[in-house]
C-alpha cells in the first residue's frame, strides 16, 4: 500500500521536490485536462513529478454531455499525455482515470441533458474504450453514491477503478493514520487507488486530496519500451485481425475475469476475442471494432 496525492490547478503551483522529501507521499494522480481544454497545470506537474522521480497516474474531468462527446474526450486527453509515454515513472502502463461527477451533470442539465443510468454508464464506456483503443490503461473515478445509484456498475467492473469514499465525511481534513487502510475491501473489489480525504502536504499550499494506492511502484516503472514507441511496435506478439482466447482468468461473483493489462478486471464473456491493436505486450482486444480490453500478450492464447 502506497500513500498518494491527486492534483490540478486548483493546487497552484506545487514544489514537487518538498513533496518527495517531505511528506512520505509515494505517488500522484495529474489532471490532464477537463472538458476539451488542458488543465494550465498539466505539463508543470508531470515535469515536476519526473524530476523527482515520482511515478503517476493521470485523470481527465468530464462535462460530456453524450457518448460522442465522451470519445471527444478521451481523444483529447490521450494527446496531452501521448509526448510523456516512456519518460516518466508511471503506476502501471499510465493508467487514465475518467472522472465524470455531480458538476459534469450540472452542466450537461443546463445544456438539456435528461442524464439516465443508461446515459452516464454508456459515457463512462465511451471514453474509457476510446482510451483502451489509443493503448492505455483505461479507469474511472467514483463514488459509492455512483455506484449504487447513478451507474450500471456492472457493466464497468473490466476498468481500474478509483474510489473516491472519505470515512470522516467530505471536505474534512485527516491524516492517513486516521483510518484503517486494510478495510477497503467492497462488495465491488479492491480499487487501485483510495481516495479518502483531505490533508496538508508539504510544498502544496492548502489541504490536497489523499489517496491510498494498491499497486507495487518499484514493479511497474517502464523499463520495457513504452507503449507507441517505435521499439514497442516491432515486433507485437499479436496482429490486428488475430482470434484469441483469454487464459489465466479467475472467477469472482459468479462469473469468470480476465486481467486488464496495467491493473484491474474485466468480465470474460465469449472465448474468442478479436485482436483490434497491439503494441509489444499491450493486445487490445473486443469484438469486431468493439473494445472489451487492453490485456497482456501473456494472457491471451491464439485460437
């Protein structure tokens, strides 16, 4: 279990080497971006955090309105990341967390949106497939209210998940030694990441967001070459059109989940996928055009 912060603009402009130093904080997630414009901040944190050789994640505000404009979304957000693959060290295969929330539906209310569970569970598919096709690591931020009441959660369960639930009520300032870190096991998995509040960490003015994150760091730094590298895409294990099987599955709630490649699950349905895009290890795979997941060439078998 590793301790971490998630950041934006809203944290002004942070001493990146103060938070290394000082605070025992072993990871961040970055925003990228919101809507279609690019948090003013992005390329000074994810700089930032390089110089101090700190690993990241990256996460993306919506205010997407339908499914095309969730895509639109993604798009945009996979450019502002795309010049970072390889440089820095990043949790997993540079995972994309997709934060769709309370103020993405205010302003998609105002526009006329009539938002259903259907309707935000199909824009929380669209960008993170979208994402998935460009050879990343697709997740979503949310909330147990989400979960529950505003999602098909079921039907998200293949993607990362980052959880945002804060045991001493939101907008309360803790400290990580407040709560019990092994009880975050749900009823819909373990997240990959622990959202759980707010605290004072140094070289960031004003409290910041805390996280709990559930990955080995030191295992997956990018020591092979990045995915989109020309090194990468040489010599794939698979090709585009191939049929595979997903093996090394396990089964959870009653049905059979293949590994996602960067971290998370996903539900395996049918046992043949088509290979939709490689990249040295990173196989997405679906049926025809139809992203399922990104999954580790040593995890699928040709059929």
């Amino acid at each position: 279990m590793f301790k971490g912060i998630d950041v934006s603009h809203n944290n002004g402009v942070i001493d990146w080497q103060a938070v290394k130093a000082g605070s025992g904080i072993d990871f961040a997630v970055i925003r990228a971006g919101y809507g279609l414009l690019p948090d003013m901040q992005f390329d000074a944190n994810m700089k930032g955090a390089a110089a101090v050789g700190m690993p990241v994640a990256v996460y993306y505000f919506s205010y997407a309105t339908s499914a095309v404009k969730a895509a639109e979304e993604a798009t945009h957000c996979c450019s502002l990341v795309k010049k970072y693959i390889g440089n820095l060290p990043y949790i997993g295969s540079l995972p994309i967390y997709f934060d769709f929330e309370y103020d993405s539906e205010v302003y998609g209310i105002k526009k006329g949106v009539v938002y259903t569970n259907a309707l935000r569970t199909e824009i929380h598919k669209a960008f993170c497939d979208r994402v998935r096709a460009a050879g990343y690591t697709a997740g979503i931020y949310t909330n147990v209210d989400y979960i529950t009441s505003r999602l098909n959660f079921t039907e998200l369960r293949g993607y990362s998940l980052w959880l945002a639930s804060w045991p001493l009520g939101a907008g309360k300032a803790i400290t990580h030694g407040d709560i019990n870190a092994a009880n975050v096991n749900t009823k819909w998995g373990k997240p990959a990441i622990w959202q759980i509040g707010l605290g004072a960490v140094n070289g960031i003015k004003g409290n910041v967001d805390l996280n709990y994150g559930y990955v080995q760091l030191q295992a997956l730094k990018n020591t092979a070459p990045p995915i989109n590298s020309p090194q990468a895409n040489t010599n794939p294990v698979y090709k585009t059109g191939d049929k595979v099987g997903v093996v090394n599955t396990t089964v959870s709630g009653g049905v059979k989940r293949g590994k996602v490649y960067g971290g998370g699950t996903f539900v395996v349905y049918h046992k043949a996928y088509d290979v939709i895009s490689a990249a040295g290890k990173c196989v997405v795979i679906g049926g025809g055009k139809a992203v399922t997941a990104a999954v580790n060439a040593d995890d699928l078998r040709k059929i």
